[in-house]
C-alpha cells in the first residue's frame, strides 16, 4: 500500500502545478518533521499560486517548528499582502495573528 507522500508525489509527477496535490505533500512534510522539504513546497505552491494564501500561514508554522523565526516572520508579511490583494480577510488575521505571537 502506497504512503499518502508517495500518492501525492505522484500526483505531482503527473501533475507539477497540481496546488492540491503540493500543498497536501507540504502538509504530510511538515507533519513528519522534514520541516525543511516542506518549507521548499509552500515556497514551490507560492511562486505558482501567489494567491494561495493557506500555504503562507502553514508555511510560516512550518518555519516556526523548524526555530526559523525571522523567517517565519517575513512568510507571514509576504501572506498577510497576498490576502490583502486577494481580498482573503479570514486568512490575513490568522496571519496577522500568527505575525503577533511572535517572539
């Protein structure tokens, strides 16, 4: 039986601009401590999809795991402009709130 990492590499080898699919491997990434490999998705969904606004916030808690706080701070900016252009005010006050927590 297949992983839900390799299901969704897969998807992404048939598919490399499936958001789905790269934000699902991001999330399955983070979630088994491969903070850094699933940093480099959201980036990859993000340069795609600058309006994919979720991938900012998990991106950036991903980055706050890895102890990469600056980081972490500058990921939230970037989602927090990104929801703001896409009108997305849900997603830009998780940010702004994630921003705030900061140390």
């Amino acid at each position: 039986m297949s992983s839900r990492l390799e299901i969704l590499e897969g998807m992404l080898a048939q598919d490399p601009a499936n958001t789905f699919a790269r934000y699902g491997l991001a999330m399955e990434l983070a979630k088994g401590g491969r903070y850094a490999d699933a940093v480099r998705q959201f980036e990859e969904l993000i340069a795609n999809k600058p309006d994919y606004c979720a991938a900012y916030f998990h991106g950036g808690q991903t980055l706050e795991k890895a102890g990469e706080l600056e980081e972490a701070a500058a990921m939230y900016r970037r989602g927090i402009e990104a929801a703001r252009q896409a009108g997305d005010t849900h997603t830009r006050m998780e940010l702004e709130g994630a921003l705030a927590l900061l140390p």
